[in-house]
C-alpha cells in the first residue's frame, strides 16, 4: 500500500512530518533516484533518500522510546549545523532518534525521543488535552492573584490560555500543569503579570515522571507504554 513521503519519513523515525515536508520542499529528497514533491507516495520496494541517505524501511525497525532530563543550555534540535549543543549530540544515541516537543534552551527537565515519528502527532496536539508539569520559579514573591490569574488564562500571543491547573509550591515557586504548548508559554504568561522566570522544569508529560539525572536518559517501559497507548486512544494508537 502506498504512503504519503512525509509519513513514510516520519514512520521510519527520520524526523517528523512537518520536517519532512521542509526537506521535500528544499529537494533534498528522492525515490528511486528523482526528487519528490509534496503529496508523492512511497510504494513497498521503492528507494527512498534523504540528501543522499539511504532511508530504511520502517517495517524493519524496532521502535525506540527514551526519557530524557534535558539540561539548561541544550538545544531541542536535531540540526546539528544549528547548534554545537543540539539534544542529538548531547545524547550521542547509537540509532537516529530525535525529541518529541521542545523544552528552550533555559529550560530543563523531561522530554521524549523515539524513532516513531507517528507519535509525535498524537502527543503535540494540543486539542487532545495531553497533560505537561512543571515546578517555576519567578524573580519576585507570588501570591493569590498571581496563582488564579495563571489560572484562569492570560493573554499572550493573540490569544488567552486555556484554564489550568496552578499551585504555590513556596514564596516564588509555583507547579503548573498545561493540556497546550504555545511558544514559550509559562514565560510569556508570567511575563504579562510582570513577573521573570528564574528556573523552569519539566517534571511530567502524561503518566511519565521525570525520575533520572540531569544529563541522562532511561527506556520507557513496556507498562508506561502501555498505558500512553490508552490515554492516546482519542489521538489514533501507539503501537508498542
């Protein structure tokens, strides 16, 4: 059966969709020797290149699904001509992989890697009320207007974010737990209520706590995938 290109790529666990779609548009990739277009198919036995990599049939590959704790300063790409401090690099994974989501470059804390493109979808959609946790820490004493104000919504971006949960951890600390992800959004938030982040940490996405050291990365287990298989039902199935 054929697949879309972008799909194809993205099931083989070479990059996302929308990334596919960018290298497409920049020719760089081919099937069978030709460059292809957007909305190409791929069809069982055709040669599939990126910039001149061979591209292996995903049916052949096992899927890899890592939990990492990102430190501040490493960059969520997988461009390794962007920066020298790219995630891949850090990582130094002995297959291609790459992150599910962003955390910036200040931030820190847990972020996915897999080589299951088709996963990446499921979890980003933002509609799907996918969970996101987070211990902050601002530059100046919060109180209770602050916490109901993060709350309830606060204008960034053209737009107001959806209610949240917020509670206060301590005179500056606070945990929040996001169903979307805008760029940047709990800066941005504390920022229209006239408050700096200090330190920002990722400490949950779904059911998966962050539970290792900095720096380092552990397998998501058969039991965690099975129950972010049920929680991605509405979202279309991860195959474990």
């Amino acid at each position: 059966m054929a697949t879309r290109i972008n799909k194809y790529l993205s099931e083989v666990g070479f990059c996302s969709r929308r990334a596919a779609d960018r290298l497409i548009e920049e020719g760089k990739v081919t099937i069978n020797g030709e460059i292809t277009e957007i909305g190409s198919k791929v069809e069982e036995g055709d040669q599939v290149e990126v910039e001149g990599q061979k591209i292996i049939n995903p049916t052949k590959q096992k899927n890899i699904y890592l939990a990492f704790n990102k430190p501040i300063g490493i960059v969520c790409t997988t461009d390794r001509r962007v920066e020298s401090d790219n995630i891949i690099d850090f990582i130094k994974y002995p297959k291609r992989i790459f992150p599910i989501g962003r955390l910036d470059k200040q931030s820190e804390g847990l972020i996915f890697l897999t080589n299951d493109g088709d996963i990446v979808n499921k979890i980003l959609r933002a509609k799907n009320n996918h969970e996101k946790e987070y211990i902050v820490s601002v530059n100046s004493q919060i109180n209770k207007d602050f916490i109901q104000s993060m709350s309830n919504g606060v204008e960034i971006l053209d737009t107001i974010t959806k209610n949240c949960f917020v509670k206060q951890l301590g005179q500056k600390k606070f945990k929040i737990i996001l169903t979307q992800g805008l760029n940047r959004q709990i800066r941005r938030m504390c920022e229209s209520l006239g408050y700096r982040v200090r330190s920002l940490k990722r400490v949950r996405i779904m059911n998966i706590k962050l539970d290792v050291p900095t720096g380092k990365y552990r397998e998501i287990t058969k039991e965690e995938l099975i129950e972010l298989n049920r929680l991605l039902e509405n979202s279309s199935k991860t195959y474990i």
